[in-house]
C-alpha cells in the first residue's frame, strides 16, 4: 500500500451496512434547535394572526355599537322635536 492510499482509508466515511443502529442512536436525540425555533415560530405567528383576527372582529363590533348610538341620538332628537311640534299644535286653538 502507498502512503497515499492509507491517508485515503483514514479519512474515508465508514459504510453501515445495518441501518438499525443509526436509528437506535437517532431516537435517543432530542430535536434539532432548527426543529424547536420553527415549530416555536410558527405556533408564534398562528397567536399574532389569532390576535390580528380578535381585534379586527372587536373593531368591528365596536364601529357598529357607535352606529347604534348614533341611530339612537338621532331617534331622539326626532322625538323630541316631534314633541315640541305636537305642543305648539295644541297651544294653537282653531275657531
């Protein structure tokens, strides 16, 4: 053998001709960070987007409660100069 061919089989990668010891060793890790960080993130933005989907729905409810008030306010000003017409009505006496 040449010098040559013993530094190749030094650093050539060995060959697993039994795969079932690479999974043993592989059950035994925990998941990668890159696993954890996007699971993480992904839960992260499944909250932002929940969150986005409470407050545009609370806006709306609360643009339509001011529309209530508002249809509310002019009702009554209606009312009352209903009010104020039917008591001039009844100072009037005709003859």
């Amino acid at each position: 053998m040449s010098i040559f061919s013993k530094i190749r089989n030094k650093f050539r990668r060995k060959k697993y001709d039994n795969l079932e010891d690479l999974e043993k060793l592989t059950k035994g890790l925990p998941p990668a960070p890159q696993e954890i960080s996007a699971q993480t993130s992904l839960q992260e933005q499944d909250q932002r987007i929940h969150m986005d989907n409470v407050k545009a729905r609370l806006d709306l409810i609360l643009t339509e409660l001011d529309n209530l008030k508002m249809q509310s306010q002019m009702a009554a000003e209606r009312l009352k100069n209903i009010e104020k017409t039917l008591a001039d009505m009844r100072g009037i006496k005709y003859y």
